[in-house]
C-alpha cells in the first residue's frame, strides 16, 4: 500500500494567494490530515464554490470540483449520495458558505452527509477586493463607506443550531492544532465542520495574526463534546475565540439513511429485480 | 365510429379526475388506445371546477379531441361551462338529484339523460360514490364493448389501499349504475353504433411518468429535485422506484441546490436529473451554465406552466423555450428537446441522457403541463433494441500519459475521468480553463476553449439533429409546431385535407440546436407559413426567422398562438387555419386570435 507524504497532495500550480495570506496553512494543514489519514488521492475530491479561498482545488493532486459561488455543499453532497466511497472535502470562504450559500449549510447539516466542509473566514469577500461579508466587523470598506449597517454571524453558532455533527475552530496562525482538527474532522462520520479565523492580508485589517492570537484560547479540557449548550455557551463568550473541537455527535449519516432507505425498497424484490420489472406497473 | 370521447366535469374534490383515471387505464387495459386530458383548479379542494376527457379509440390519436359523445355533469354548474364540448347529438347525462330540467337552445341538439346519481349512490354505498356510479352509467350505454370486467379490476386496483368494505362499496356503486343504463334509460342515442377492435397490449402512463421511466431506462441512478406543480410526479415517482435499483432520490433546500447536486453526482459518474417548473427553471440557469462550462453531463426537466412569475400553476404553456435556449449568462454549448406526447416524453428523455453522455453538456428537456399531467397509451418497450449511450471515459489502458481533461478534440468531446480512477484527478470548473483545467484568461487558449465547446454542438448537428414532416412535399402551406402542440397540428393537417386544403407540417427534434437543413429544406417551396405555439410571442418563430436568415424569399408568416391557459384541440388549429386561408388576401391583419406578421429575410 502506499504511503502518502503531504507532498504527493500538492499539484503542479501555484497557489495564487498573496504572500502570508492564511489559506496557505490550511492548505498545508489538509495536506497534512489527508496523509496522516493516508487517503488516496484519486479516491479524494475537494469541492468549492468561488472566492480566494475557493482556489483551494487547483493547489492539490486530488480531484477538484471548483463550482459556482455559494453551491460548493450541494455539489457535495450530490457527489457523496452518488459514489459514496469518494473523500469528499469542501472548503470555501465566509460569504460563499454564511451569505449566499447560507441556506444550504443549513440542510447540509440536517441531511448530515459523510463529508467535511472547512471554511477560511477572513470575514471580508476578498475576491471581489474588499466587500463586507456576513462575519464583518465593523468595518469602512468600499460598500460601507460611512459605517457597517448589519450585524454579525457567528459561524459555530450557526452550526451548533443546526446541529451539525461535528463543529470545530481552528486558526491559521496554528497549523499544527489545525492539522489535527481537520484529521479529526475526516475521520468522523458524518457532517464535519472546522471554522477557520484565516486572516486575509490585503483588504481586512480587522483580523490579523496578532489580533487573533490575543483572542484565543484552547477549549477547556473538562468540555464535554456531547454537550451542545455548554458548546454554545463557549462560543457565545465575548472577546474570547476557543479554538479546538466544540461539539461531536455520531447520527446516522446521509449515505446510511440511503442505505436502509434502498433496503426497504428492496425487501420483498426478487434478486434478479431489474427495470424491467419496474415498468409492470404501467401495463 | 371507431372512437368514443367523454367529458366527466363536477367540482374539485367530486371525483371527477379518479373516475377519469379508472376510466381511461380500464380501457387501456382493454386494449384500446386512450388520449387523456384533465383540467382542474390550483386549489386542492376549493369551489373551482374540473373536468376530464379521454378518447378511446382503435387507433393512435395525437389529442383528446374536441367535442365529446357523451358529457357527465354532476352539477349545474358542471353543465353550464362544458355543454359546449359536446358534440350536437352527443349526450348530455346529469344528476337530476342536482340539476333540474334543462332548456334553451344550448341543449336543443343534444341528448339528455337524466339519472339520480345521488340517490343512487347513497342507496348502495354513500354520497362519496357518485363518481362509480357515473362511470358504471357510461360502461352501461356502451356495453356493446366489453369493458366490464376490467372496470371492475381498476377499481379494485385503484382503492387496493383501502378497506374491502370500501373497496366493495365503490364496486356496488359502479353496478348499480350500470345496472341503471341497462334497465331504465330508454335508448335513443347513437353510442350503438360504436365498434372497435383491439389494437394489442400497451402501457398507459402520464408525461411525467413517461419521463421518469425514460430516465431510469437510460440509466438515470440520481435525482435531486424541489416540489413543484407540475412537475412533482416526477420526483414522487422515482422516489418510490430509484432506490428499488440502487439509485438516489435526493429532496434538496431549492432548485439552485437541486440542480447543483445533479451535477455533483453526474460529475461523480452518476447518470443524473433534476426536473422542475418555471420558477424552478430560473433558478437554475447560473448552473446550467456551470454543466457547460465543466462539460458535465446533466438532464434538467422543465414541465412548463403559465408565466411569468408564479403564473398559471396548474395550467400548461410553452413560454419557457427562449429561456430554455438563451437563458444562462454567456454562451455555450446545450440541447434543447421537447416531446409531442406521453410516448415521446418516454423516448425523448433517453435521447436527452444519451445526448448529455455523448456531449457532456446540459440537456434541456421541455415538457408542459398538458403533456406531463394526461395519461395516455404508450408502445411496450423493447429492451433489445434501445440505444442507451454512455459517456466517453478517459482510459488509461490506451492513455498513459498526464491525463488531459479538456483536451481539444476534432470533435470537440474529450475523454472523462470519474473520481476514484487512477491517473486522472482533474479539476472541474466554471472558470475559463486550459484544457489541463487550469484557470485562464489568454485570448488565445479562451478562443481555442469557447470553439471546442461549441464543436460538441457542431457534431451533434451532423449526427443527431433533424425534424419531421407530415403531409403532402408540394404543399404551399406549411405549420410548424414544437412539442405538445404538435398533436392538434397532426390532426389539424388531417382535417384540412379533408376539406381538400394541401397543407404540410413539420415539428422539429431538437429545438436547439435548430435543425436549420431541414428547416430551409421545409421553407423553401412554401408561400406561407403558419406557427402554432402555447404563448403570446411566438417564441419559436423568432428564434426560426432570426436562425433561418439565408432564406431570400417572401414568405408570409402567421401565428396561432394561445396562452389563455387551456390548450389548443385540433379544430381550433384547424378552424383557424382555415380563417388564415382565407383572409390570407389581406395584407396585414389584427385579429383576436390570428396575427399575421410579415418577415422579410
Ligand atoms: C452569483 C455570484 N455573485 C457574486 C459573485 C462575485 N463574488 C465572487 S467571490 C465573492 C465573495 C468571496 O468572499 P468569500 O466567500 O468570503 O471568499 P474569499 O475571497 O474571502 O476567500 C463574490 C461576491 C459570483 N462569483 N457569483
Ligand atoms: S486577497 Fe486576502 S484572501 Fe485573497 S489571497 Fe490575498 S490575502 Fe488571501
Ligand atoms: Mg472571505
């Protein structure tokens, strides 16, 4: 059997961010989960929609589906339910996954596919150069030229609402805690969900390393992970971002419900059962 | 007379549609051929009224027909909006127990059966039976064919889920009407006369059913949808049916995330689909594009309804072919297809997967309401001789080198890689890209790539692309029409000859790409030119004038359009043929329902 190096995850390109920009370590932080968990790169596809983060699939050596903004999770999922023993694995930015795909990380989390969705949140749209995006500060930009006039997401929160399976933080000032979040994050059954603080170097100077570095603080060891309002609570702390796995619970998944949904079908099917049969119905 | 047409009408929630159903699947069953037609109210259970038609005959019709033999009206009200379906000397049967004597000179040809349908049906089951008992009425006045006993079996059938109490019940009420027809109504109708042989087995089934088998026979194994009248049976039924074949039917948060798992799965080597309605359709169009750009393979099932907006829900129109054919950002590769009837919704459907797989791009499948929502008999299905095409996969028993996604192929297609296979992770995307899929804007590869995708269409114009004629080459007069009016068009043309008018049809295969040989090869003899179509802008004529530009030659065009919501019958089509004709003197006119534009090319 093989055995994958981080390396042999990287492609031929070029990863176009800018210098310093944090997508860079959670590209070197999956590509270290995915050879820690010696996944194969052609049985692996990263999905995402568009944004600087979304960039993501041109950098690695695994199938890559670089979709339309917002529609990376429906893509997904569509890819899972299908060919179920494909990794699949979907990054994307802050207002692709919070703003116009919003809606469907809510359905994502209810339907609980076995897949994992990493979102680098610089809590800017910086593709676009410099918009407000659903995890903005206040900020002045372009569009905001006088003051910001919306409030802010909190990306956990949404999760641990939607009682997503698997909620974790992670920062891209640490790619080791990172690593390791994102292989837990694979390894677990169902929808995994790792918030990346992933600051951008050009238009938001409201995240930067330092100021996220005086900001965090490692989940308490005595949290308990089933716990989702002691999550909450954790997470709705004022002035503090903890970083580590927030919440964990095993349900059945998607591609399991689909399973037994195929066996009731199934049941009282002879086993030679083909279209054939199926089109008895209209005689 | 080797036809029978009935019109069965009361208010939503009276039954009409179930006894139209067992009606018409007990004479499929029988042997016979059966067109179907229902209309009913958005409401589920509101005061609107409904109706149904069927049309069995010995042979295969296009349409439902005009005017019906016989007319059931279980109210007054019933009678009052479909007494004029009825033919003159055709039979009018009422529940007297709901409507009284009937005069005036609406009813002064006709046939008038007055029969206590309440009184009857509560005598022997409960008010709820009407609807057998009016069924049992017609098997009764028509007993010279023998349907009986098959009526009797799809009544059983279709209430399988209930009590036998109920079940008997239903069965009681059909017999005492029967039972009434034979005795008590003192015959003085034509329905005698009727004879029909059989025309062997076939199946029966609606639009939407047609589709929804067709694509589980091309292979189909996902499907993610949002409901949608009137598209829903689709996805009800491959939910019941998909997963009994390892398949995946998927209820998504919206179209965008229908669609967008469609393409997911397909991309992943799944055959997949997604069918919707217009609200649906738009909300589709930025992902469509993204199939195209990505050369994904995807079947997006538009049933149109009346637009825009929320429209006419449960009523059937063809307004969505511009959308269809122009609606994504950009321009790019897709086919458009629409099927004429129940039997061509079937064999369309596997043409538009086999078309996605052969191309790799979206097809796009226009069906309507009226087509989608009506049974009607279709051939049995020779498994052997079915072509199903399947997507060219990247081999690389045959290609060992660095896999080349996008490679720029003569023929514009270029071998596919699935997740999972060694040697060949790409990238999809919806960027512009290098045929290594490599985000690009440099003029050149840009052309190179826009070029390739187009080829693909190229291509398929040589191999696939064609349309229909019907009726006599050296006529004068031609009718083009496109998907489910194409029916009353056939059978329009019918009429016409027999009123000695030479007139030619012809309906198009694909709609896009047009088949524009085939179309001038149509135009070329023809003076003038008549476009039938369900909307108010005669979509398909400006998209035929601005495609067909090298016609040098005056020829008049003239529109039958309609978008009242119903939908045209054959001697509408006919009726205004005929007007065409003969004002056809006058240069320019405006009519209510005629207009006639000139189009010089
Ligand atoms: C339908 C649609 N609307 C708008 C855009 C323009 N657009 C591209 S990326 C983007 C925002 C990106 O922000 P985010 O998702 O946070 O990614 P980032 O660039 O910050 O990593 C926008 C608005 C688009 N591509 N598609
Ligand atoms: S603009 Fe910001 S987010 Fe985009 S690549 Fe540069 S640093 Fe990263
Ligand atoms: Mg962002």
């Amino acid at each position: 059997m093989t055995e994958y190096k981080p390396n042999d995850y990287k492609s031929a390109v070029k990863p176009s961010w800018c210098p310093g920009c944090g997508d860079y370590s959670v590209l070197n932080a999956l590509m270290g989960a995915m050879a820690d968990l010696n996944l194969n790169p052609a049985d692996t596809t990263i999905v995402s929609g568009i944004g600087c983060s979304s960039r993501f699939p041109f950098f690695t050596s695994t199938y890559g589906f670089h979709s339309i903004h917002g529609r990376a999770l429906p893509v997904a999922i569509g890819l899972k339910s299908a060919n179920p023993k494909i990794n699949v694995i979907t990054v994307g930015g802050d207002g692709d996954g919070f703003s116009i795909g919003g809606n469907h990380f809510i359905h994502a989390s209810r339907k609980n596919p076995n897949i994992t969705y990493i979102v680098m949140d610089n809590e800017i749209y910086a593709l676009t150069k410099g918009q407000n995006s659903p995890t903005s500060h206040e900020i002045v930009t372009k569009v905001s030229p006088y003051m910001s006039v919306e409030e802010r997401v909190n990306p956990v929160m949404m999760a641990l609402s939607f009682n997503t399976s698997f909620v974790a933080r992670g920062f891209s000032g640490d790619v080791v805690q990172l690593k390791d979040l994102i292989t837990q994050a694979i390894s677990h059954r169902g929808f995994s969900f790792v918030h990346v603080l992933s600051p951008c170097m050009q238009y938001n100077d409201k995240i930067t390393y330092d100021s996220v570095k005086e900001k965090i603080r490692p989940v308490p060891e005595n949290h308990n992970l089933s716990d989702r309002i002691a999550g909450m609570q954790l997470v709705l702390e004022v002035g503090t971002y903890y970083t580590g796995v927030i919440y964990k619970q095993e349900r059945p998944t998607l591609g399991d419900k689909l399973n037994e949904v195929k066996a009731k079908s199934q049941a009282n099917l002879p086993v030679d059962f083909s279209v054939r049969d199926i089109v008895k119905q209209f005689s | 007379m080797n036809e029978l047409i009935v019109r069965i009408a009361g208010t939503a929630g009276q039954g009409v549609i179930s006894s139209g159903d067992i009606f018409s699947l007990a004479a499929a069953r029988s042997g016979y051929y059966v067109t179907t037609y229902r209309s009913f109210p958005s409401e589920i259970r509101g005061e609107g009224q409904c109706a149904f038609q069927l049309r069995i005959s010995q042979e295969k019709t296009y349409t439902v027909g005009h005017f019906s033999d016989v007319l059931v009206a279980f109210n007054q009200k019933a009678v009052d909006v479909n007494v004029k379906h009825l033919k003159s000397g055709g039979i009018l049967l009422v529940d007297s127990d709901e409507v009284g004597e009937l005069s005036g000179e609406s009813f002064m040809e006709i046939i008038k059966y007055y029969v206590p349908i309440t009184t009857i049906a509560k005598d022997v089951a409960s008010v709820k039976a009407k609807n057998m008992v009016s069924i049992g009425l017609i098997a009764g006045l028509i007993s010279q064919i023998p349907m009986k006993e098959q009526f009797k079996n799809d009544i059983r059938r279709r209430y399988a889920k209930y009590s036998e109490e109920i079940i008997d019940s239903n069965i009681k009420a059909f017999e005492a009407g029967y039972e009434y027809a034979s005795s008590k109504l003192e015959r003085h109708d034509n329905l005698n006369n009727i004879s029909m042989s059989k025309s062997g087995e076939k199946l029966i089934m609606s639009g939407n059913e047609a589709i929804a088998l067709g694509a589980l026979v091309a292979g189909c194994r996902f499907y993610s949808g949002y409901p949608i009248t009137p598209a829903t049976e689709i996805m009800e039924w491959l939910a019941r049916e998909l997963p009994k074949v390892g398949g995946v039917m998927l209820q998504c948060e919206d179209e965008i995330a229908s669609v967008t798992a469609a393409i997911g799965a397909s991309y992943g080597g799944t055959k997949a689909m997604t069918a919707t309605s217009g609200p649906g359709f738009s909300l589709m169009s930025e992902a469509i594009g993204l199939a195209t750009m990505s050369e994904i393979p995807l079947v997006v099932v538009d049933v149109q309804r009346g637009g825009p907006s929320t429209g006419l829900p449960t009523k059937s129109e063809q307004s969505d072919l511009n959308m269809a054919i122009y609606g994504t950002h950009g321009e790019g590769p897709k086919i458009v297809l629409a099927p004429m009837d129940v039997q061509d919704c079937f064999i369309q459907t596997i043409n538009a997967f086999n078309y996605a797989e052969q191309y790799q791009v979206p097809v796009i499948l226009l069906s309507d309401a009226a087509v989608g929502q009506r049974r009607e008999c279709v051939d049995l299905i020779n498994f052997d001789s079915l072509k199903i095409v399947n997507r060219l996969k990247h081999d690389r028993t045959k290609d060992a080198g660095l896999y080349v996604r996008y490679r720029n192929t003569k023929s514009g297609i270029s071998p596919i890689a699935t997740p999972g296979d060694e040697g060949g992770a790409y990238v999809a995307t919806g960027l512009e890209h290098t045929e290594l899929c490599n985000p690009t804007s440099d003029p050149e590869i840009r052309k190179m790539m826009v070029e390739k995708r187009f080829r693909k269409l190229e291509t398929a114009t040589h191999e696939f692309i064609s349309a229909k004629k019907y009726g006599p080459d050296d006529a004068k007069i031609g009718i083009i029409s496109w998907g489910s009016t194409t029916g009353a068009v056939l059978e329009a043309v019918d009429m016409a000859k027999d009123s000695g008018y030479k007139i030619q049809a012809l309906y198009p295969r694909t709609l896009y790409p047009l088949p524009q040989e085939w179309l001038q090869d149509f135009l070329a003899d023809k003076e003038i030119v008549i476009v039938v179509e369900h909307n108010y802008t005669a979509q398909l004529l400006h998209t035929l004038v601005y495609r067909c530009n090298s016609i040098n030659k005056d020829i008049k065009f003239f529109e039958i359009l309609k978008y009242d919501g119903s939908i045209l019958s054959a001697r509408e089509v006919y009726d205004r043929i005929d007007k065409i004709i003969r004002q056809q003197s006058l240069r320019y006119t405006f009519s209510n329902d005629t207009t006639e534009h000139q189009y010089k090319f």
